[in-house]
C-alpha cells in the first residue's frame, strides 16, 4: 500500500464538488481503500434541479449500496405529447432495471452521507481557490487549508473547475438555451393525476418554442419546466413565458387547478457544452464538469453516476500501478465515455432538427423493433453493440473528441 503520509501526500485523491458524480467516485474509491477528500461548497441538501432518474443508472447506484426506491416515486416510463394534434407515445424505461423520480436536495445529501460512511472525508462549506497539477504531485487551496493529493477528480458541475481553468469549455448551440421552471404541491384528484402518479411516468408535451417537463415526485408533487430552444420572445419576462405556456397545456390546466406553487421560479441557463480537455496531469472531470446536454432525455445525473465510476475505477488502477502522472491514464476508459455522450447528444440534436418526435416517435407502434431501439436509448442502454438506432445515429455525423 502506498504511503501518503511517507511521501508528503493528504490524501490519495481529492474530489471537487459533493454531486452525485463526486460523491459515486469518491465512495468508489473509497472503497477500493483509497484515502479520499470530498469538498462541497455548499451546505446539503441544496436545491438541484434534474429529478427524473435512468434505469441503467441502477447498476451504479447498487455499487454505493443505495436503495433509491426508499421514499421516492417510482418511474415506469416516458410520454411524449403534442397537445395541438392530440398525439402521445408511451415508451416503457423500467423492464430490466428500474428508475425513480428524485427530490435531489435529499437525494444529493443521501450520496454524500454515504460517502461519509463508507470512509470519505466529506468537508462542506468549503471552496476550492486554487489549483495545481504538477509532474510530483496536486496543490489544493481552498478558503479553510491546504491539502496535497496524488490526484484530482473535478466534479464541480457546470462551474467546471478544470474545464474553465484549462479555457477548454465549447458551447454546443443548436440545442435547448434555457429553462425556467418551479415545483407544486396538493395536486387535486383528478382521472389524469392518478394516472400520472400511478405510472410515474415523466410527460414531455413538445411546443413551439422547445418543450416542457411534467415530473412526477412522491407525496403528490409536481416538478414542472419550460425548456426553450429558440429565442426568447421580447414581450415577457422568464416567470411571465413559464405561465404563458402553463396555461396553453390543457394537461397543465387540468393537473394544477386547485394546486399549489411551493417553490420560486427558477432559470438555468448556460446549457450544452463539451470539455475538451477531460483528463490531463494528475486529473479527471466526471458528470457535469466533463460535459452537459440539454435534458430532455434526462441524461445528466446519468451521465454523472457513470462517467464518475469509470474516472473511479481508472484512478485506482492508475495508483495502484504507479500510473497517476500519466496524462493519458483516462485515454481508453474515454472512448466509451465519448459513446454514451455523443450518442445522447445526436439523439437531442435530432428531437430539435429533424422532427424526431413526430416522425420517429409518433410512429414507433408501427415497429416494436425500432420502439424498443428508441427506450433503449431513454433508459440509458447506451453500450450495447445492436442498436441499430444507436448505430445510426452514430454513423450520420463524425462528432468531435
């Protein structure tokens, strides 16, 4: 076992940002018998939006000992809805693996505390100020001490520590710009909420200006948002176009009569970006730092869990090999990486260009074979080698590392 303490080192690694991708790679190599520093800025639980959970997130979850069935909405499925023609299309996500609608401010502290347990040493309220990957080993300085590591795994989201540090950050343009969004509670009874609530299912009605999320959360909640794509119109304000567009869906006028708004309105902006520069020396980006997309297909806390296991596992072998200088360690583990990324973002690029919901979506009945390619992709099966969807999608458009 190497000794940190004998060669000048706090810690084997220490991860930046206490998400869900920092708190999977610092529990993971926690319990490879690392010793691991996890640094929040914040205090948990804070408010995250992105709820809506991917099976093929399970398998991770499972490997950090998490049962996230406890307390949360079961997810069967997602609906895709075109209020002005009357079309929908039900894909089923949970068959092999199941997915839950999460509130993450508990979800988020859930992860942290059980990297905690598991034998992380998790610091919130602590910023990172400085950074330095050197040849000998990684200086941190934060607002509160010092720390020295073998390594680095920045998780710190769309902050995107090394991203910006490195000016590696390219924003991808043709995708969703911003969303404004709130929450309700004391959702009346009603044929259609017990429906929705039954299934859980997540319902993404399309509309003119992009489309919107209806997200089911337990005790008869709603998650609620408008994500634009095309320029804002000059005659509203962000809250005025979210109700604006409320009150067009007759789904959403029939689900919140009599409901309650229980959160502010709240926007995000700064969408879809790469970071071209993931991994170098003495470091890795995992989930949000690594790369965002927009979220119609609820990809991102996805992506997080699974590019963080993958940094994980890579900086384990690395140590373990004497390896974590290399800035080539993450070379072969990002290819599949670049898979599962590039594959979402083609998918997304097509809903918005190409009229994928209605050409490709509406239609799916009429195949079962290219229905079941479509959920696939939704649930998250993205490194299977017989989609053929996948494989299209792929092979339409050379995507840059």
């Amino acid at each position: 076992m190497f000794d940190n303490k004998q060669n000048g080192f706090d810690y084997d690694v220490v991860v930046v940002g206490g998400g869900p991708a920092g708190s999977t790679a610092a529990t993971l190599l926690a319990q490879h018998g690392r010793k691991v520093l996890l640094l929040e800025r914040d205090k948990h639980p804070r408010f995250h939006i992105g709820e809506s959970m991917l099976p093929f997130s399970e398998p991770v979850l499972k490997r950090l000992g998490i049962d996230w069935s406890q307390g949360n909405q079961f997810k069967s499925g997602a609906v895709f809805i075109d209020e002005t023609v009357g079309q929908r299309m039900y894909f089923p996500l949970s068959v092999y693996l199941k997915a839950y609608q999460v509130e993450r401010g508990p979800f988020d502290q859930l992860l942290f505390q059980n990297a905690a347990a598991l034998g992380v040493d998790t610091h919130e309220e602590e910023n990172v100020l400085e950074v330095s990957c050197l040849p000998d080993g990684v200086d941190i300085v934060t607002d509160k001490a010092g720390y020295r590591s073998r390594y680095l795994i920045d998780a710190t989201g769309r902050s995107a520590l090394m991203g910006k540090k490195s000016k590696s950050i390219e924003r991808i343009e043709n995708l969703g710009k911003f969303a404004v969004y709130t929450h309700f509670e004391k959702i009346p009874p009603s044929e259609e909420a017990e429906e929705l609530f039954r299934s859980g299912s997540i319902y993404v009605p399309v509309v003119d200006i992009g489309w919107i999320w209806i997200i089911p959360l337990s005790g008869r909640r709603l998650s609620v948002g408008l994500v634009v794509q095309k320029d804002r119109p000059k005659d509203c304000e962000m809250e005025d176009l979210l109700r604006r567009y409320l009150k067009a869906s007759p789904i959403l006028t029939r689900l919140l009569d009599g409901a309650e708004q229980f959160a502010p309105v709240r926007v995000e902006a700064d969408f879809s970006y790469t970071n071209q520069s993931r991994y170098g020396l003495r470091y890795a980006c995992c989930g949000d730092a690594a790369g965002f997309l927009d979220p119609v297909f609820s990809s991102g806390v996805f992506l997080a869990f699974t590019s963080a296991a993958r940094v994980a596992d890579q900086v384990h072998l690395g140590l373990q090999e004497g390896r974590e200088a290399d800035p080539l360690l993450h070379a072969g583990d990002d290819e599949d990486y670049q898979l599962g990324f590039n594959t979402m973002r083609l998918f997304v690029e097509r809903f918005y260009q190409s009229g994928i919901v209605h050409n490709l979506f509406f239609e799916a009945d009429r195949d079962p074979e290219l229905k079941g390619q479509i959920a696939r992709l939704l649930s998250g099966d993205l490194w299977a080698d017989n989609n053929a969807l996948q494989q299209s999608l792929l092979a339409g458009r050379r995507m840059a590392n």
